[in-house]
C-alpha cells in the first residue's frame, strides 16, 4: 500500500517536472531525479514476458497428504531415483520437500555416504523434517531455509535435484533454477514432475517449464509420462547447458 503510494508520489513528481509547471529550473531536475528514485524503487517489480504467468500459492496445509498408501508405486519413485542417478554417496536436494517424503528415500538411498539437502521456504514443515529424519534415524539430511528464487545451496554441491509436485508454485522460476544450475556438479541432473495446467490451478504445462528451464541455462535431455497412470504428470530430466 505505501509502496504503491511512494510509486505514485514518484511518477507524479516526473510528470509535474515535465510539464515545465514547476516554476525553476533546478526545482524541476531536482523533482524528476527525486520521483525517478520513488518509482523505481518502489513501483511494481518487474518481470520478464517470457516468464509472467499464474503461479500457485505455496501449499500451507498437513503434510500427512503426501504420505499416501501406494504413493511409491503410483509414482514409481525408485526408478525416478533411477533415472536422475541416485545412488550411494551421491548428493540429493529436493526442493519443496514439503513433510519430506521424498528426502526421506532418497537420504536412504544415498547411503552410506551422501546427503540429502531438503530445501523449503515453509520453516514449519523443514522443523517437521528435521523431527522426522531424526525420529527416522537419518543424519544424512540437512534442512535449508530458501527463498523463492534461490535454494540456498552450496556451490557445485548437489549430484542430483528434484522438484516433485513443486515447481507450479515456485513464485520466481527462472532465478530459482538459475541458482539451482550453479548448485549443481558437472554432469548433474535436475528432475521435475509436475501435471499439465495453467499455473495457476496447482499444475504447468510441461511446455512452458521447458521453456522457463531453457531460459535458465538447461536443456531437456529426457521426458517421461511414467510417474502416474492418469496420464497428467510428467517427469521431465534436464541438465545444464554448457556455458
Ligand atoms: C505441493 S507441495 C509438495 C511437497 C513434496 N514435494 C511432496 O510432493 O511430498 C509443494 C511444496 O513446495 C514448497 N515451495 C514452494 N515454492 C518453493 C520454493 N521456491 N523453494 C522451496 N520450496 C518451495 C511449498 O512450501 C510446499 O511445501
């Protein structure tokens, strides 16, 4: 609300300037700088055209939902470890880990020697992970606070990403994939399932991730429609384009 009025207040301030009302020279430069200044930090931020579309708001809700009966044959998860190379030693991140259902198998997987970042913007659910891998007997996992466009990972760090049921509502996708590319190690991939929709009602057309991806320095090196019979969810494999 301030924000929208200092915008306001600056955009004014460069039209009176232009308008030559103000009756001195110097008054007038000096209110043009100043509305300049107002606006451009204030006003609305900017997005690019390639990437403005709805995003999902963040689920907020019991993570007991993801821990359906059959949910690892429905979405066939061993081999999706299979496929993104997952084994022992390697180092994982899943990003929008949610109650982590999925750093849970993957930290079991990675033993003896790798680690599981589990990565949320929601610190509620990284304390009920922490609770979780503790209560479970895993101390390969690690929670990270992130922010929307930044995972928050170590450089050259991870062998291995994945984002399930996640990047629909990832509120900046471009930048969050850009800082996930310099997370990688050379040859690492990054896993995406998500479902076919608008952005807007909890899923993405798979088309538009790979362009977002693209945008963001990956190419698509592997495109899967495996993970659920209903024919919605892909599972898309990228890896980071050679710069
Ligand atoms: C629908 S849930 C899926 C949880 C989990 N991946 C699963 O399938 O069991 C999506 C999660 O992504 C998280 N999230 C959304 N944007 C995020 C971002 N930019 N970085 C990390 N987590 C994010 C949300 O807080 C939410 O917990």
């Amino acid at each position: 609300m301030l924000a929208r009025g200092a915008a306001a207040a600056g955009l004014f301030l460069i039209m009176e300037a232009l308008s030559g009302s103000l009756p001195v020279p110097a008054y007038r430069w000096f209110a043009a700088a100043f509305g300049a200044l107002l606006l451009v930090s204030c006003g609305p931020r900017l997005v690019t055209a390639q990437t403005e579309r709805p995003v999902s708001e963040p689920y907020t809700g019991s993570t007991n939902i993801f821990e359906y009966p059959g949910r690892d044959q429905r979405l066939q998860i061993d081999r999706v470890m299979d496929e993104l190379q997952i084994q022992a030693g390697k180092t994982v991140a899943d990003i929008g880990a949610g109650g982590g259902w999925f750093a849970v198998r993957a930290a079991r997987r990675v033993r003896p020697g790798g680690r599981v970042y589990a990565v949320e913007i929601n610190d509620q659910f990284l304390e009920t992970i922490a609770t979780r891998a503790r209560r479970e007997g895993y101390d390969n996992i690690e929670t990270v606070l992130g922010e929307p466009g930044d995972p928050k990972l170590p450089k050259a760090s991870v062998d291995a990403v994945l984002l399930l049921k996640t990047y629909h509502e990832v509120a900046d996708p471009v930048a969050l994939l850009k800082n996930t590319r310099l997370a990688l190690k050379p040859g690492g991939l990054v896993g995406i399932i998500d479902r076919n929709g608008t952005g807007g009602d909890h899923g993405l057309d798979r088309s538009v991730v790979i362009k977002e991806a693209k945008i963001a320095g990956f190419e698509l090196v592997r495109s899967f429609d495996f993970v659920k019979a209903d024919e919605q969810d892909y599972f898309l494999i990228f890896k980071a384009t050679a710069s």
